[in-house]
C-alpha cells in the first residue's frame, strides 16, 4: 500500500489539497436494495468477515457480539508521519439507515466516537470526525460507519476559523454559540427539538436546505467533556433528529461533522455536530466566489422537521 501524498498549498488561493492518488483503488459496495441489512460476503465491515480488515484498533462488545470497532482505513488520506486515518464501524447490521438508528444504537457510536478521539488526541494535533453517508455525500460502503482523521498539524482555515472565534469571544465575553442560542430574538423559531441538555436547530446561515446543527445547550469547549449521561441525552437527540429528517427528506445522502472542537479546551470554542444533508450540485458561481446558494428558509425547514415526527418529553433524560 502506497503512502499518502502529503499536504500542499496552492500560494494563490492559501487553499491546502492532500493527494492520495491510492484512493482510487478503494472498493464502492454501494446496494441498490435498501432494505437489506444481513451480513454480505463482500463487505469488510460486516461480521465474519474479519480476514478483509487491515486490523482491529477498538472493539465494544456485549456479552455475545462487538457493537462497534475502530479499525485503519485501507485507503488513507494521511499515514504517518503526517497523520492517522481510521473507520469506526458504527454497527453490525450491514445498511442499517441513519434514520432507522435507535437511540441505543447511537449511544454506542456515541461512546466509540469519545473513546477514539480521546486516544487520538492524545499523539496529534487536530482529529476531525465525521460520517459520510451515501454515495453523493462521499460514501463508498453501505455498512454504517464512521471517520476519524488526525492531522500532525492543524488546517490553516481552522487555526483561522478558531482565531476568529477568539476574537469575537474577546468583543462579547462569550463564544459565538451561546450568544446565538442564548440573546438572539429568532432563535426559538429555528429549533428543532431539544432535551436537557441539547439542542437541535437550523443554523440562521445554513449552506443547504435542511441543514441541522446538534449542539450542547450549556457551554462546551470539547467533545472530550462529554460525560455519561450527555452521551445518553446525545444519543436521544441524534435518534430524535434523524428521524425527523428521515420523515422529510426520505433516505437521504448527507455528511455528519464534528466542528469546533480542539484537544485542548478552549473557553471561545463551542464544539457542535453539523448535519448537512446533500442536495443540488455545487455550481460555477458557488465554486468561483465561496458564496452558497440555498434556495430553503432555514425558519420553514425548522418548522418542517419540528412537525414531522413527534416523541414523549427528552427533558428527562
């Protein structure tokens, strides 16, 4: 297996590109029957099909079968020196859809998600965490999955994203976040469901239609802050959320992402989970300027997923 290209950045545009031409060469087992969800030979995820795996780096298990495991990914984008790329396989059941994920199944990947960033964040300097699901949002495998990441160094728009957020968090005395959710007037008519310790909502500027934000409801600076019962209410809200946006938007292609969070607990930093579903191709216009184009109201997609699917009262969790 060929290294991955290390990182470049183009002097025009300040924009940095890692080339992983190997990646070319990764399988697609994209399933046109939805529906199934038994063990398929082809796939390296599904159980009893270990052999295909690189490795075994984290396994959660019950008292029979593992429920999640981190493994290397085959086709990284980095190796070391420059960083680390590995697959958290979310479930056993192969095609198990985001919106049919039960809380219990997201409690799992929730716990996963803590233990890998907490034993990647301890060697490098940046891990970025995400999922991407179906083959217009990147995937290549229907088994349920996630990403991990991790950098050496942190991206240049991140340092600058985060520089940003300090400044702001200098003018207010407060991070960006927690002035949208705790002083902005339009605020409430963009949430989408909350419990006791989360909220979900559609982001004033979103990119697309349908964009969802999942975020702590009190300020936290990082994702390793998490304790055990905000993993349960998490995993409530995600079960809640997708579910709701399942009922809207049917099987949906779409990327989950873990923004602004950092190894190192910052007080202008509050991390969130940014869900963003993929719609209309990206044009020349959007590509020419970096300016999106949304043709939703994120006030209508709110009250649209807000209305979709209804469930007893979170606040106890």
């Amino acid at each position: 297996m060929a290294d991955a290209s290390p990182l470049r950045k183009d002097p025009l545009s300040g924009r940095e590109v890692i080339y992983a031409t190997h990646r070319q060469d990764r399988p697609h087992v994209i399933a046109t029957d939805h529906d199934q969800t038994k063990p398929q030979k082809t796939c390296p995820f599904c159980p009893g099909n270990e052999a295909m795996l690189p490795d075994i780096l984290w396994e959660q298990d019950d008292e029979v079968n593992w429920q999640a495991r981190a493994v290397s990914n085959l086709y990284p984008i980095v190796s070391p020196p420059d960083g680390h790329h590995e697959i958290i396989i979310d479930a056993p059941e192969h095609n198990l859809s985001t919106g049919a994920m039960t809380a219990e199944n997201w409690r799992t990947i929730v716990a996963a998600y803590d233990a890998r960033l907490h034993a990647l964040s301890r060697r490098w300097s940046y891990v970025s965490l995400f999922r991407n699901v179906g083959a217009r949002a990147g995937g290549t495998i229907d088994h349920p999955h996630s990403q991990l990441i991790a950098l050496a160094k942190t991206p240049e728009h991140i340092n600058a994203r985060f520089q940003r957020l300090l400044h702001e968090f200098e003018i207010s005395g407060q991070c960006l976040l927690c002035e949208t959710t705790n002083t902005n007037p339009n605020f409430a008519e963009r949430i989408i469901t909350q419990n006791a310790a989360y909220v979900a909502f559609s982001p004033e500027v979103a990119e697309v239609p349908f964009e969802v934000w999942v975020a702590p409801l009190a300020h936290s600076s990082a994702f390793s802050l998490v304790d055990e019962r905000d993993q349960n209410a998490l995993a409530e809200i995600l079960s809640d959320v997708f579910t709701r946006m399942a009922g809207v938007l049917g099987d949906f292609d779409h990327n989950m992402m873990l923004v602004d969070t950092s190894k190192d607990p910052q007080p202008y930093l509050h991390w969130f989970l940014r869900i963003r579903p993929i719609g209309e191709p990206v044009g020349g216009f959007e590509r020419a300027t970096g300016i999106a184009v949304n043709e939703s109201d994120p006030k209508n997609d709110a009250a649209a997923l807000r209305h979709a699917f209804a469930i007893p009262d979170m606040d106890s969790v």
